[in-house]
C-alpha cells in the first residue's frame, strides 16, 4: 500500500508533467503565465515550450510555474482523509483483540458457529491432526491455529498476566502446566491451546452454541378454543393451572422469589380463568408460570431422558411443559420491549425456563432484556420500595443482579450496568411484611447468598491481582499471597458467622437438615439431608429445600475452595518449596472440593431443579482435574494420606463424573468436557 506521500507525488506528476504543455496553450487564456526568468527581469514572456524568446537568447534554462486550478483541489484532502479512517479502524480493530474473551457480545466472532472442514489443504491437515483428540469435537469445530498440549506452552500461558486474565477462574486449571503434562502422559493431547490462550472462556462457551444450534421446537402447540376476550386451553382447566401454580411456587419461587403468591393468584390468575388467555402480559405471565410448575413437577417426579439420569420429564430436545411455554413465547414478541415489572417478570421467568433445559445462552439473553428493562425502571421512575410495586421491584433487581453475577464470574459474559443501581436499591427482605414463614426463610437465603456472592467477587478479583502482580515472589518458589488470603478467609468466615440461626450448620453436619421449622413435615436438625446414594428415604419429595440448603453450603465451600486453590498450584509446580503451613492451606483447599451437598442426593436426581445449573458444570471440571492429581503427584499425594478421608475422596471422583456424565446430554460445555473427563478417569468411569 503507498503512503500519502507517495500519493501526493504522483498526483503532482500527472498534473505537471511536460507533455501537457500543447493542451495549456489551448488553454491560454486560463493557464497563460511567465517563466521565472521574465518574472526576475519583469519582462513578458512569449510562453513558448520547451524555451521562451528571452531564455533561448540568454541561453539560461527556462522554468515554468505549475499551474494554479481554478476551483481547489480536494484530491489530497479526501485521500488524507480515508487514510485516517482506515488508521482508526485499525485502532479500534487492536483494542478490541485485546479484550477478546473479556468482554463478549453475541456477535462477536469468538461466537460463530465452526464451520465445516474444506478440501484446502490445510483444513485437510487440521482435520488430520484433530480427528483423534478427545479435546477436540471431530467434524464440528475446527481451527485455523492449532498447537499440541504440552507443559512448556502451558507454562509459557501461566506466566503471562494478560493472557490468564481471558479466562474464569474454573478454566485456568485447564492449562496449569502440571496438568498438561499429565494429559500429555495419558495420550489426552491436541487440545487447542492457542484457540483457549487468544479467545479464553468464550471458545469454550462456544461449545454451547453447537449444542443447541437451533430453538427450543416449537411443532407442539395447544389446542385451544375461542373465547369473547380471548382463548381457552381445553388442557390448562382449573384444577390442572391450580395444581401447577402450586408446583411453581413450592418449588422456583422459593429458590427465585421473583413473585407474590397472593397478588399473583388475584391481578393475574383469577382474570385469567374468568377471561381466558388473551395476548397481554397477565396471560403471558400465568403461562409461563404454568410451564415453569410442569417442570418442577416432571423434573422432580417424571421419567428420566435416559435410565438413571438425573434430568426428568420430558426429553433431551423437548423439555417437560413445552407447549406451554411457547404459547407464552408467541406472545412475547409483541410486548418485548416494554419498560414494566410485569415485563420484566416475564423475562426472568423465561430465563428459568431455558435454564432448566441448559440452554444457558438463551438464560442470559433473557436475564440481559429483564437486566435493561428493570434499569429503566429504576432511573426513569420514582419507586416506593415499600408498596407492592417497590417490593416487586426490588425482588427483580436483586435476581437479575446474582444471575449477572455468576455468568459474569463463570463464563465471563459481560454485565448489562445493572450493579451499579446497587446502592440504590434495598434488599428483598427490607421492609417487607405480612410474608408467610416459609418466604422468610426463602428471602433470608436469597439474601445470604447474595451477600456471600459479594465475598466470592472480591475473592475473584483480589487473588487475581495479586497472582498477577509482579511484585508477589512466586516466580521461585510459587508461595501465594498468604496475607490476602487470610483477610479473604477472614471475611468468608464473618459472613458465615452472621448466618441467620435457621441458616447455620458445622462442618461435621454438612450434610444435616437445616435449623429450619417452618416448612411441614421438616425432619429435626440431626436427621440426614443428603446422602451418597439414594436410600430409602424419599421424604424430599414436593419440597425444595434440598437445594435451597445445598446450594447457599456448597457456595460456601466453593468460596473457600478458591480462597485456597493457590497452594494446591504451589505443590503441583514448587512441591520442594512447601511448608508445613503451605500443605495445611492446600489440605484445606481440598477437604473443601468434598462432597459438595448439591451434587448428592436429593439433589442429583432433580437436576431442571437446579438453580444456575451452568455454575456447577463449569467449576466440577476443575474440581476434578485438581483431584485427578491427588494419585499422580507425590506431594499432593501425601498430602491426602495425612490430611484428607480417601473415602470420602472416591466418593467425590464418583459423584462429580456421574453428574457430568448425565449432564452433557444436554449441556454443551459438559458434552464437550467429558471426552477428555473420560480419558483422564477411565479406571473409574468403568465402574458405575
């Protein structure tokens, strides 16, 4: 490409050159000026070419003026003009390849779809090189760069700050060295490492999208009858909508408290069965509060998609209540762009609904419209927080605030602005009253475990920091931050000491039922929760507060399984640095990735139930590649013989594979993790 000056002259060329000079006598009249001699001497000149009269006498040279245009010419203005832009567009193009994989927007590139091999050469050689790798999904996704997992390349990765900051905290395991050199050993190679270095945790969320390429079916409506205002759905009669807006609110409403039973079942419900289901947002909102009720019926009683499973009702590609929920969907598209709670309400209420089937983009895309939507509401609005509309807001906000949060901690998808309404806007239990007992207890877990989501955000953001600072001394002897990681402790533990006393338990009753009475037919504190395997106990069942208790206990030991992950790092990769105190920590690190309660039973066995299902995807990978280690490397090794139960170990390998296992039959990421899962655990995989 020429520069601008390499422009310039040739338009100075192409306007001045010799050859022109019987087409400027033409133009006399226009053009007609002296030779810099007679303009010296202030004498007329004849004009003529190559030499006028004066300079072939004088025998000097003769020098004509370039002609001045008439009109300017913008020639050069609009050349330098485009270059310009072109500049910026590069800019603008290098600033954005420096966040790729930090800020993500649905039509990035980073989300298209892998096309097909070509019959290029090189596709063939990639394909080649590809077709065996458990990493890789043979005729799926392909890469133009490929590159071998070996230690050195991860080693190279884990030293560069800005590359690990692409990737989520349950992705950087992948490429910690010691494990690349143990799935190099066991023959687990190919993983496309530089795709995960430049692209980070969306190359792995693209796995997602070739999961679910298309939409939920939509061959299976409701056969409905006219009404004067509306329709009626033979199949939704009133014993039928009662019983699944029970379901729904026994079971999503207490782990999402987004709605109020009592104003729900007189502004919404009771207009409904009176009217019939018209195109408005009251009709919208029952349907899908229908839908969400078969699911947590199907989901926690029905059939399983596969002998075993843990995912009920419905099928792998038709979940259970599916034709009523696209009932709801048809009438969405009209009434999307509403600024109201109801609107809102509804978003959310469909973000349950992909979540359930773990179509976790469609998830955050519906939490993103109810994210903007409540936004509007909150700056454009004067709110009562203490009347209901204010206490309905405040319950939308804070459950688009925590969803946001764990996509943004786990996949790295970007936040909508919402956080910064925070102060602003009063927790759920602020205020509110005449609530029944059983929603206390459901808005006091909520708002524990939004305070601890706070803890678990600066546990992300400051060991990051400090991993990545150049002035920590872990380039010797790896040691971590101890003095960040004892304030982080420090706060994990004033949070669990506020703990409600309904919410409280002890490390050795982790697996107890809850403090909690208010709930019918709740067994005492002593009795056991969850279990390894099922039983013969089912009394879980028509109760969600299995999972409520699991997943605030199993956040918890997330958290201090982060807290500490740093010295598991120091005894992979400077195990002759180790101290006492360095193998506490990581004993401490590894006693906290046991037997989290929301991967046992009751809870595996009703996993549409599960709320935010792709959070526990994402970190049981990394969970069990640490634990994989515990039988390879001779430090961690020792470490279990003196710090951990081996039972209890075992029973967590046994757990966290069954549920990956059962779960990638419809979650992508687990799907496309499990071919390397399963290589690295074959001696157990065989077992169960």
């Amino acid at each position: 490409m020429e520069s601008g000056f390499g422009l310039a002259e040739a338009h100075r060329e192409s306007v001045g050159s010799p050859g022109d000079g019987g087409q400027r006598r033409e133009r006399a009249s226009i053009a007609a000026q002296a030779c810099e001699t007679c303009r010296n001497r202030k004498s007329k000149c004849d004009e003529r070419r190559p030499k006028c009269s004066l300079c072939h006498r004088l025998n000097v040279e003769c020098k004509y003026r370039e002609p001045q245009p008439t009109k300017k010419d913008k020639t050069m203005v609009n050349i330098s003009d485009n270059i310009t832009r072109v500049l910026e567009g590069q800019a603008r193009i290098e600033s954005k390849i420096d966040i790729l994989g930090r800020q993500v927007v649905p039509g990035s590139p980073v989300f298209r779809v892998p096309r097909s091999p070509t019959s290029a050469s090189t596709a063939a050689q990639s394909s080649t090189l590809h077709s065996s790798s458990p990493f890789s999904m043979s005729g799926t996704i392909k890469h133009d760069v490929t590159s071998p997992f070996t230690p050195e390349s991860a080693q190279a990765f884990a030293q560069n700050p800005v590359a690990n900051n692409i990737l989520t905290a349950p992705h950087k395991i992948l490429l910690w060295p010691a494990i690349a050199e143990h799935m190099t050993d066991r023959g687990v190679a190919g993983l496309d490492l530089q795709s995960i270095i430049h692209s980070g945790t969306p190359w792995i969320l693209r796995h997602d999208l070739v999961k679910h390429t298309d939409v939920l079916p939509t061959r299976t409506p409701l056969t409905s009858v006219r009404m004067l205002e509306g329709v009626r759905f033979p199949d939704l009669s009133i014993e039928v909508m009662n019983k699944y807006t029970e379901s729904y609110f026994s079971n999503f409403n207490r782990l999402f408290p987004i709605l109020d039973r009592k104003e729900f079942q007189e502004r919404f419900l009771a207009p409904t069965v009176r009217n019939g289901f018209g195109d408005n947002l009251v009709s919208i909102l029952v349907l899908l509060v229908l839908s969400l009720g078969v699911v947590a019926d199907e989901g926690a009683n029905g059939l399983p998609v596969r002998p075993n499973s843990g995912i009920r009702g419905g099928t792998s590609a038709e979940p259970p209540g599916l034709e009523i929920f696209n009932e709801a969907r048809k009438r969405m598209g009209f009434l999307m762009t509403q600024c109201s709670v109801e609107n809102v309400q509804c978003h959310l209420l469909a973000s349950l609904y992909y979540e359930a089937c773990a179509r976790h983009l469609d998830f955050w895309r519906s939490t993103v419209a109810a994210a903007a939507a409540c936004q509007v509401i909150i700056r454009c609005e004067e709110v009562d927080w203490n009347n209901s509309k204010g206490v309905a807001v405040k319950r939308v906000y804070w459950m688009c605030h925590l969803i946001e949060n764990w996509f943004h901690l786990d996949l790295d998808l970007p936040q909508t602005g919402l956080c910064n309404l925070q102060g602003e806007v009063p927790l759920p239990e602020d205020g509110d009253s005449a609530i029944s007992d059983d929603m206390h207890y459901n808005l006091l877990h909520f708002t524990a475990l939004e305070y601890l989501r706070k803890v678990i955000a600066r546990i992300h953001s400051d060991i990051s920091r400090a991993t990545n600072s150049r002035n920590e001394p872990s380039d010797e002897t790896g040691s971590p931050p101890t003095h960040i990681i004892n304030e982080l402790k420090t706060q994990l533990d004033d949070w669990r000491h506020a703990l409600p006393v309904a919410l409280q338990w002890h490390d050795a009753d982790r697996f107890a039922y809850p403090n909690h009475s208010g709930s019918r037919g709740v067994p005492g504190a002593q009795q056991v929760l969850f279990r390894f395997d099922q039983g013969s106990a089912e009394s879980w069942r028509g109760n969600i507060l299995d999972i409520i208790t699991a997943q605030l206990r199993s956040r918890y030991y997330y958290a201090e399984f982060m807290v500490y992950r740093a010295f598991v790092f120091k005894a992979l990769h400077h195990p002759n640095s180790m101290t006492h105190e360095d193998k506490e920590m990581a004993a401490r690190c590894l006693k906290s990735a046991l037997l989290w309660p929301i991967s046992m039973w009751p809870c595996k066995n009703r996993k549409r139930l599960v709320p935010v299902l792709f959070a526990w995807t994402q970190n049981f990978i990394g969970v069990l590649l640490v634990l994989r280690m515990l039988t390879v490397n001779e430090c961690l090794h020792d470490i279990m013989e003196h710090y951990l139960d081996q039972g209890e170990v075992e029973q967590t390998v046994m757990l966290l594979l069954d549920w990956m296992r059962d779960v990638k039959q419809i979650d992508g990421i687990a799907d496309w993790s499990w071919t390397f899962l399963e290589k690295l655990y074959d001696d157990v995989v065989g077992k169960f």
